[in-house]
C-alpha cells in the first residue's frame, strides 16, 4: 500500500487540487492507496464516488496539521506501507518512518532567503526524503540555489487528463457570445500580479490599432479582479475585455477551444512564481498555442518558436511583439497544430510511469 499526504484535494478547486487528483486517481489504477486529505465542506458527495480509500482530517488548522501527522503516524505502524507520497514539505514535517519518502515541490512553497528559518525547515525535509519531484527544470535549479542537494532531485512535469469532446451546443453558445470579434486571447487564472494580466491590456491598447476586432477573455477570480476591471475602464478596451467566472467546466472548455492565443507572460511577484504553467499544456490539447513568461517553467510546456513562445513579461513591448507576431500571418495555426501534438506528453497514462519507476 501507498500513502498520499495532501493539504491539496478535490472537491476544492484550483492547480494543486487538480494535480494531486490526476496524480491520485492514475496511481490508483496500478497500486492499493490510502489518501490523508484536509477536510472539506463539501467531500462527502466527492469521497463516496472514488475506488480509493481517504481520511479527511478538519479542525482547527494550527492544531491539524498536528493531528494529522498523529494519525498517519499511527497508522504508518499499523499498516504494511511501501511509500509516502507528498504534496508539500509541510506534509512531511512531522512523519516519522524510516519508509521510502516523495516530496513534490512546486516553487513558491521552496522560495525562501537562505539560512532563514523557513529555508532550514525545508531542506531539513527535503534532504532526508529518498526522492523529490519537482515540477519543472527551473524549480530544480530554484530548489539547488535554495541548498537541496541535486541527487535528490528529479523532474516530473505535472500530467493531464484527455479533454472531453464538446457538445456543439456549447460551441454555438461561445459563437452567441463572443460574435464577431476576432483574433482572440484568452487566459483562465486566478487574477493576480504574478499572472501579468495588466500588461496583456496594455498591450491590447495598441493592438486594437491593427486588430479593430480583437478581444482578450479572463476567466477567472482572485484579489486583484477589480483592479484589472479598473484597469480595463481607464483604457477604454471595455469592447476588447470580456470577463467571466463562475462558469461551468463545458464552458469555459469551449471558450479556450474558440480562442487563438492562450496568453499569460507570468513574472515573478516576491516570492511568487509560475513553477510549471498546466493552464498552457490544457490550452494547447484544444490546439490553442501560449505566450508565456521568462520568469517560471514555462519553458517545460511551451517550446519557443515552435508552439508558443516565451517572451519577458516585464516588458511590455515584448508582450506587445509576441502577440502581434503569433496573430500575423495566423502563425497561430502552425504553432497551434504543435502544440496539440506536444500536449500528448503530458497524459497522466505516460506520466504515471515515471511515477512507477521512483516507487520501485
């Protein structure tokens, strides 16, 4: 049997929920698992339709991580377990067995100045795990420069599951909305610095020069929502932006699949930074190319110049030339084809097996 150690699980939304079920439910196929999860409001309905076995553990949440690692701890001596599997360093900070140990690092949660107290704490865990998956080659070299030793280090880009064939009534439907306008952008994140989304509208206010037509769609919610909304209003591009959230799955997968350009130049914000980019390998199963950021893993889902491109998101005028490039010539449908083809790479049924190969 195999432990999964997660702060991160469905029916709670967002990237690491979403890796952590894909991971979850492929392993599940091969080997008998045992889930420790964070209680959630609504996982009774969630809990009772999957073929795995999961706790969840609630309370308050300075006392549950203690409670937590009680209970697995306890049940780690009770059980014939061959190896853990966590979704956090926290996760395994108070696990103690001498059982084989995975840890996945993301970037953020591994950023932290060297010799601080945070940074010890992390490399206490990380350098005594047996393996630590990161999900990109540039939070391996994060984690390096951060003191976790190298050998320990191996890259497992995050997988996805195949896309659902759209039914043409949402197809019709996005056709209904969006009307006319066209080329289209589109980037679905939470709306926040490190997502650049106010450098995209900028750029949008010279590309309407050349592109009456253009539109550039957020989907999506998050802190910074109003001022990107203010943003929008002071450029007078209320023509060009649409915004939607709360929207279901269906559509919103029609409204990418509808798009040209899935567009997020990410940059680093503090300590915060795009580890990997999914949101451009999901895009690009639709056939949909990205232009993302310097600053991040991007380069692990999009090969420049081949189906996307990778461009400075600190500078606007790159962001600008990136966009005008990939729309001229419709160079997006070259790039897009690429991009589809490449997104097979990343199926949870050919990632899975480099998970099989570290829980030998």
């Amino acid at each position: 049997m195999y432990l999964i150690i997660t702060k991160s699980f469905p029916p709670d939304v967002g990237g690491m929920q979403n890796l952590m079920w894909g991971l979850t439910n492929e392993l599940s196929k091969h080997y008998m698992l045992k889930v420790f999860a964070d209680y959630h409001n609504n996982h009774k309905d969630f809990d009772e339709k999957i073929s795995f076995s999961i706790e969840r553990v609630g309370g308050i949440k300075l006392f549950r991580k203690y409670r937590k690692a009680q209970l697995i701890n306890e049940y780690i001596k009770r059980n014939k377990i061959k190896a853990i599997i966590a979704d956090h360093w926290k996760s395994l900070e108070l696990i103690k067995t001498d059982k084989k140990k995975i840890c996945l690092i993301h970037s953020k949660e591994i950023n932290h100045n060297k010799e601080s107290n945070l940074n010890k704490r992390v490399l206490n865990v990380l350098n005594n795990v047996d393996v630590v998956v990161s999900n990109s080659r540039f939070t391996k070299n994060l984690a390096t420069s951060c003191g976790v030793k190298e050998n320990k280090i191996t890259v497992i880009n995050p997988g996805v599951n195949k896309v659902q064939e759209l039914n043409n009534k949402s197809l019709e439907k996005v056709e209904s909305l969006l009307k006319y306008k066209s080329p289209r952008l589109i980037t679905i994140s939470r709306y926040d610095k490190r997502k650049n989304h106010e450098k995209v509208i900028m750029a949008l206010r010279n590309l309407k020069q050349s592109y009456p037509n253009i539109v550039y769609i957020c989907i999506g919610h998050g802190d910074e929502e109003e001022n990107i909304k203010k943003l929008v209003k002071e450029l007078n591009l209320s023509e060009q932006v649409m915004f939607f959230k709360d929207i279901s799955n269906e559509l919103k997968n029609a409204i990418l699949a509808k798009s040209n350009v899935f567009v997020m130049p990410s940059v680093a914000y503090k300590k915060s930074v795009e580890g990997f980019g999914i949101a451009y390998v999901e895009a690009a199963q639709y056939g949909i190319p990205s232009i993302g950021g310097i600053h991040g893993g991007a380069a692990d889902a999009i090969e420049h110049e081949k189906n996307g491109l990778i461009c400075d998101g600190d500078d606007l005028d790159e962001i600008y030339s990136s966009i005008n490039f990939i729309l001229k010539n419709n160079k997006y449908l070259e790039y897009g084809k690429s991009a589809k083809e490449n997104s097979e790479k990343f199926r949870w049924e050919k990632i899975i097996n480099q998970y099989k190969k570290i829980l030998i």
